[in-house]
C-alpha cells in the first residue's frame, strides 16, 4: 500500500485511513491509522479544521525505489550530530562547551568515585541562561554516545527538560532544579555493570517489562546515593525525589515505587519525556531505535500511560509533529528534512530540501505524503 494524501472533500467513504490524523492546533489523535472513514467520520474531520487525509492506495511498487532514491540524496549520516548542517539546539560553542564539562565531571566520579558538585550547580545556572535567550523549535544536537551515553544523555535532556520548563513559565530556580535532575538522573547508569562505564545505553522500549531488581532497574537510587555520599546536603528533596521516580509510569506501572499520575514529582515527569526521546534517537553503532517522528509518535501514543499529556503537550508545542531531522516526502516528489516546525502549526514543518528552506504553511498545495523510516535510510546507504 502506499499513501495518497486527499483534500478532505475528495475523500469518498469507505476509504482507509493510512496514518494517524492529529489535531492541526494540538497532539489530540483524532483517527487511528487503518480507519475506515464514513460520512460522520468526515463531518468530525471538517469540524476540527483537517484540511487533507491520507488515503490507502494500492502501490505498483515503482514508488518505493523512486522514494529511496531521492530520500537518499538529503538523509545525512553523521556520527556525532542528528542533523549536521543545521545549527544545535544551543550556540555550537556553548552546547560542545556544557558536553566538555558534564565529561570532566562524570570521568571523575567514573575513575574516583568523588567529584567536585559545584561543578553541577555551576553548570545548572549556565545551561539554564543559554536556554532562556535560545529558540528551541530546531532540536539539534549529538545522538551519538562517543563521549559517553550518561554524558550526551544528561546534557541533552538537561537542555530539553529546561526548554519545556520555560515554555510553561516555570521560575528561574524551578528551572536550575529541571536542570540538575537531568544531569544526574542516570549517574547510576556507571554502575548497570560490573565494569563502571559511561556507555550503557538503556532499552526504553522494554525497560518497563517486570523483572528482578538488578542494577540498571536500581539506577536511580544508586545514583542518589553516588551524590549524597560526596555531599549529603547538595541535592535539595525535590531534586533527589526526581531522580529516585524518573523511571516512574503516569498510570501507577513504573519502577522502583509504583507512583501514579500527579503524585509523581513534577520535574520526573518533565525528564521522562525527554529521556525517552533523547535515548530512543541516539545513536549506537551508527544507528538508532527509532527516528525523530517515530520516537515523538510513540510518546504520544503512551500518554496517560507512561507520560504525563500536560508534560507531552507542552514538548509537542516545541517540537512540532514532525521534529527536527524527520526525513518526509512531499506530494511533489520532493524529498526534505525538517528542520522545525513552522511557525503558527505543529503539523506544518519548515523543510530543507536541496540546501533551501521551505515553509510548508506558505506552499498550499504541498502537503507531506510519507515519512522516511531508518529502515528505508539503511537500505539506500547499503546500495550505495
């Protein structure tokens, strides 16, 4: 099958619905994919402002090889950042300098076990000044965990975790505190192994399954612990809370205590939306779980389960539907990546297609017919 995307009004009954339909102005799922679509369907469509509709059309399998072909002109491989030619989420010199200095600090706790935390209230302050004055709609930065998962890791969610706390309008010291627990939350993660490392890369898709406590399952009060042995007073309670429930589920299902919804401290879950995105797009072995879009959809599609929708609502509001570095294909054949969302819709992203940027709100007639899967990616390289 492959998708042809219909002005609402063309659409006839009976047609299948071929991806998911969200609200134009929010993440509401409005229709699954696979739906078949009646004339009420359509009504409750219009209603909700959906313009176009992807539609299940029988593929004559030329599509396909003509999809990879051009796709692979754009996709970029890189071995450090999600998108090379794109500015970071931060200044390039600010972002690679927060990475140099989360490094020094967690090489010291790797190779002592003691480290100096003025370092983390210094580097807190900092990474939530850089924020406040930056535009987060391009979430650019490192996937790959060359200097260490824990340590690309903490410095993304951190800048994350403090993006979405500034879009709800936390306080300054709300913010530093957002901060801190993303940098520390996966300490523990230097001790998932017999042999301490900075490169254990957690399995977010199965890292809620029910199994012993081991290790990694006891990481977040290992590194609470790491923390209170070097200063018993450093981590003020709301902080040392957040990390202990990071890997705590909204519906009551996560580890290690079980806590549901609202109960779950506040700063957790902001970090458990960005951790699960940062490590579902990092890198490990050149390739990654899951892309930008499809990691963003399975969030979404785990609110109220896993995830808190106030929180989720919020980083969809900054990241758009389509995050930066989603390979999409256009009607016109044109192949783009984005590089963030446009700027009065989350569903309309602004494209770099052939070295120029085009904003998909302005062009009314283009609309994105497919996204780029990694599957598709790895397959033009290995023809190449």
């Amino acid at each position: 099958m492959k998708t042809r995307w219909t002005r609402i009004d063309e659409v006839r009954t009976g047609s299948v619905n071929a991806e998911d339909i969200f609200d134009p102005y929010s993440f509401v799922l409005l229709i699954g994919k696979g739906t078949v679509i009646d004339s009420k369907t359509l009504q409750f469509l219009k209603n909700r402002n959906v313009s176009w509709v992807p539609v299940e059309e029988e593929s004559d399998g030329v599509e396909k090889d003509l999809t990879l072909e051009a796709e692979s002109e754009i996709a970029q491989s890189s071995q450090q950042m999600l998108v090379p030619d794109l500015p970071l989420i931060l200044s390039d010199e600010k972002y690679h300098l927060t990475m140099d200095r989360f490094h020094d600090f967690a090489s010291v706790i790797l190779e002592t076990g003691i480290a100096n935390l003025t370092d983390i209230e210094d580097l807190s302050n900092d990474i939530v000044a850089e924020v406040i004055k930056t535009e987060h709609s391009i979430l650019n930065f490192m996937t790959d965990i060359a200097p260490g998962f824990v340590v690309k890791h903490g410095i993304n969610c951190a800048i994350l975790a403090a993006a979405i706390g500034q879009h709800i309008r936390q306080p300054w010291h709300y913010l530093v505190q957002i901060v801190k627990v993303a940098l520390l939350h996966d300490i523990g993660l230097i001790h998932a192994t017999k042999e301490k490392s900075l490169f254990y890369v957690e399995n977010v898709l199965k890292q809620f399954a029910v199994t012993p406590i081991d290790r990694v399952r006891a990481h977040p009060f290992l590194g609470v612990k790491l923390i209170e042995r070097m200063n018993p007073d450093f981590l003020e309670p709301d902080v040392s809370r957040g990390i202990v429930h990071h890997h705590e589920r909204f519906d009551g299902f996560g580890f290690p205590l079980g806590i549901q919804g609202k109960n779950i401290n506040f700063f957790s879950r902001v970090l458990s939306v960005v951790d699960a995105y940062d490590t579902l797009i990092t890198k490990v072995d050149g390739k990654s779980i899951l892309d930008p879009y499809h990691a963003l959809k399975w969030i979404i599609h785990n609110v109220k389960g896993i995830f808190d929708p106030d929180i989720v609502r919020a980083f969809v509001e900054i990241a758009g539907l389509y995050p930066t570095g989603t390979i999409v294909r256009l009607n016109d054949g044109r192949i783009g990546s984005v590089i963030s969302k446009g700027d009065h819709t989350i569903a309309r992203p602004i494209l770099s297609i052939d070295g120029r940027e085009v904003e998909t709100e302005n062009e009314s007639g283009t609309y994105i017919v497919e996204v780029m899967g990694i599957d598709q990616v790895e397959a033009r390289r290995r023809v190449e």
